[in-house]
C-alpha cells in the first residue's frame, strides 16, 4: 500500500440514513401529487359529465314541452275549426293565434303558405292551409298531372299505374315486374294512394321532382335554398322558392255528403233521383218562397210522365252549371250562395277550392292553361273583398269570359274547404326542445257527428328547422321575444 494512500473516510453518522428518508418523503410527495392529479381529474371529468348530462335532461325536458305544446295545439286547432261560423270556410289566420303562441314554457307556430302566387317567400307565413286547394291524386287524370312542375309522361304514367287496380298497365306505367328488379324489391300498390308521401316509391321519382328547392318542406327560401350549388338542394339561385309537386298535391280533398241540418245534399247529374228533386223543391221554397222556387224547378227539371216522375236535368251536373240555369229563372248571385251548400255534384272526392288554389293548381283543370288561371287569381284577389265572392262558385263566370272553359272546369271545382293542414313547430323553454308534427283536420263529416277527425299525422322534426331566420335569430341563447 502507498505511504501517502489512505482508506475512505465513512460518512458521519445519520447522513445517510438522512438522505434515503428524503427520498422516501419526495417519491410519497410526487405519489400523493398525482393521486390528487387523478383524484382531480376524476372530479373534472365527472364534473363535466353532469354538466352535459344536467344540459341533455334539460333538453329533454324542453323537448317534452314542445311535445306536449304540439297536442295541445291539437286540441287548440280542433275546437277552433269546430266553432268556424260558416260550414266549409277556410279558417282566417287573423281569427286564432298562430305565432309563438304560449302553452305552458312552451311555444308553438302554424306554418303557413302565402297566398301570392311566386312570392319570394323569404320570410315565414303563420297559419292553416287548405288541403282542397290541391289536386287530388287519386282522382286526377293524365292531362291534370301533366301541367304540374317538373312532370315527366314516364312519371305521369307510373302514377296513374300505381293507383289503378288493374295489375297490367295500359298507359305504359311501371308495374310490379319493374319495382321487382329493384333493391330492395317491391310490387306495384295497384290501389288508391293512402299518402303523399307514397310517391317516393314510384319509379324514376327522385327527391328533385318531390320537393323542389324546399327539402324541409317549409315554403320559405331558406339560405342554403338560394344558393346554387354551394349547399344542398340544388337551387337556380333566383331568390324565388320553386317548390315540388308535393306542395301541389293531396289525398284528402273530401266535401260531405250532408249538410249542417244533417240532410242528405242534393245530387246534381245523372246520378239524381226523384227525391233529390223533392229535397231540392222543399230548400229552395224555404230560402226564396213558393214563387222563385216553381220558376228554378221549371228551368232545372225535366217534365214528368204517366210513368216517370219528374227529374233534374241530368245535363246540370254540379253547382255552378246549376246556377248558369237558375240565373235564367231570375236567381241572384246573393240567392245562389244561400242554396249552394244544400248541392252536389256526382263526386265529392277530389274537388278543388277556386278560391284557394294558386295558379298552377288551377291551370291543371281542363281547358286551363297558366295565362288563364292567373287571370282567374288576379279576379279573386281584386275583389277578395266582395262577401258574394266568399266559399262559393259564382264569380268563375265573371273572371273566365270563355263559356266553353267555365263548362269544363265546372265538375271539377267548389267553393268550400273541408280539410285544412296544420304544420305545428314547437320549442320549449329557453327556445330549445324543437319539434315538429304536421296534423290533417277533416270536418266534412262533423254533420251530424259533430266532431273534428284527425285523419293524418305525420312527424316532420327531422327534416330541421323550418321557423326561418328571424325566429331563430329572436330565440337563440333563450331569448324568448316573439
């Protein structure tokens, strides 16, 4: 061993014993730190999770509001309509509350349509529609399919095969060999439509043709409607809403067979009878007197025989040609109005509300073409203020001067409305929870019934939001200003 070289020195007593304790103590610090971390972030984590779970059963519970708000509005609608003054009128937005109306925290809106034919239509219309200012699809021939928007011969064809019961299309319509071909496979209904929406199952039917530039089915020009081909729909970007021939079209449109005294109505045309006769004699000797009603039957009857009894002249086949007659005899327009309800034509399926129908539904009757239908609106509208011109057919003659078109349209036009829409959006408190349910009101058999039937419902809530820009500007973050 070196002479200078000398053994390490041991450290002094209770240093290291020190510096293993210190140690310890810093691994349990940085141990307890992240239990802490954990401990912490498991209080945040829950923290947050009953936060989004407290926002999600408040949603909830606003989505229930705007649920229950929608029957109620139901019910609301129902003893509106059972209380309209005139039988068959369409109900005046401006005799019920349409618009953020209150039920509970809740509020509802009516979504309407306007009733200028090609408004922009920017901005939303509050009330019920008029079912019967449609066409019928399952009475509706070719010739009345054809003028509708985007309407094909092929599709027009495959509709009418659709509804025909006869399985072997003679028009050249898809038959069930056709719809077997597709996936998934199914056959041709061969029976009357049960609702619109069934069109989207005829073939080479496609969304464009349905709903236009208004998917959401809200007859407002949405931002994402007028702008090309930015976002869908595709839009022509005019600034106008083209809607889809299912703004045009219905099911439903249905005049009652009695009228509010529980009488059976009398029927025009071939199919009426020697007691339509009698009934018609005994009405109209009510309303005008024994004088005026003898000269009416004079002009509107054909003479009797030893072996038939006297008839309406089957030629008179709906109420306005009852009237073209009648005028002869010396009946008013203000008469006329007074025993309109009390007739009928053959059918009372399908007919079309002249007052209520916009130009291009019009323009599908025959004889009709776009220029004379809005010759027919721009009539009405001018003298909408005429109490004659109200829920009757009496002024058709004064707004078309061709006789032979009025001959025609005849059969297929009415005065009244017995079916009315109701497209109910609602939202719940702090404007959240929204909802959306279209109902079909039907009173064309509230006599003698007395009762208001809801003949259609349908849930519309996923097609978005339908309330336009203003309202959703107004109840963002809970502002409840209507």
């Amino acid at each position: 061993m070196n002479a200078t070289s000398h053994p390490p020195c041991p450290p002094p007593a209770g240093v290291g014993a020190a510096a293993s304790g210190a140690r310890r103590r810093g691994s349990v610090l940085v141990l307890v730190m992240w239990i802490l971390f954990g401990l912490i972030s498991i209080t945040l984590y829950f923290a947050h999770s009953m936060s989004y779970e407290l926002r999600a059963s408040d949603n909830r519970e606003a989505g229930l509001e705007a649920e229950q708000a929608i029957e109620g509005s139901r019910r609301y609608l129902s003893l509106m309509i059972s209380n309209i003054s005139t039988y068959g009128s369409m109900p005046s937005p401006l005799n019920y509350q349409n618009a953020a109306v209150p039920i509970g925290d809740a509020h509802v809106w009516f979504i309407g349509r306007t009733n200028a034919d090609n408004a922009p239509a920017t901005t939303p219309t509050w009330g019920l529609r008029d079912e019967n200012s449609k066409i019928n699809l399952n009475t509706a021939n070719s010739n009345m399919l054809a003028q509708l928007p985007r309407m094909t011969p092929d599709l027009i064809n495959s509709i009418l095969a659709w509804k025909s019961t006869n399985t072997t299309s003679t028009t050249g319509g898809a038959e069930s060999d056709t719809y077997q071909r597709l996936s998934p496979a199914y056959t041709c209904k061969n029976a009357p439509f049960e609702s619109i929406e069934e069109l989207r199952l005829i073939y080479n039917m496609d969304t464009t043709i349905l709903y236009g530039e208004d998917p959401n089915q809200n007859g407002i020009l949405d931002p994402n409607e007028n702008d090309g081909e930015l976002l869908p729909p595709s839009d022509n970007q005019d600034g106008r809403l083209d809607p889809g021939i299912l703004e045009y079209v219905t099911i439903w449109s249905r005049e009652p067979s009695m009228t509010t005294n529980g009488s059976a109505r009398v029927t025009l045309g071939a199919n009426s009878t020697a007691a339509d006769l009698q009934n018609l004699q005994t009405n109209m000797q009510t309303l005008f007197g024994t004088s005026l009603a003898n000269q009416v039957l004079a002009r509107v009857s054909t003479g009797g025989s030893r072996t038939a009894p006297p008839m309406l002249n089957p030629a008179i086949t709906c109420p306005l040609i009852f009237y073209q007659y009648a005028q002869r005899a010396g009946m008013t327009q203000a008469q006329f109005v007074l025993i309109e309800p009390y007739l009928r034509g053959t059918s009372l399926n399908g007919l079309i509300n002249i007052n209520t129908a916009s130009s291009i539904v019009i323009s599908c009757l025959p004889g009709m073409d776009i220029n004379t239908a809005a010759q027919v609106v721009a009539y009405r509208t001018s003298n909408q203020g005429n109490t004659l011109n109200q829920n009757t057919v009496s002024w058709v003659p004064n707004a078309i001067t061709d006789t032979s078109v009025v001959q025609r349209i005849a059969p297929y036009i009415t005065g009244r409305s017995y079916q009315y829409t109701a497209d109910v959006a609602a939202l719940g408190h702090d404007g959240r929870g929204y909802r959306r349910t279209k109902f079909i009101f039907d009173v064309s058999n509230m006599y003698p019934t007395g009762t208001v039937s809801v003949v259609y419902r349908q849930d519309l809530t996923h097609l978005g939001w339908a309330l336009g820009k203003q309202v959703r500007d107004r109840w963002q973050l809970g502002k409840k200003t209507p």
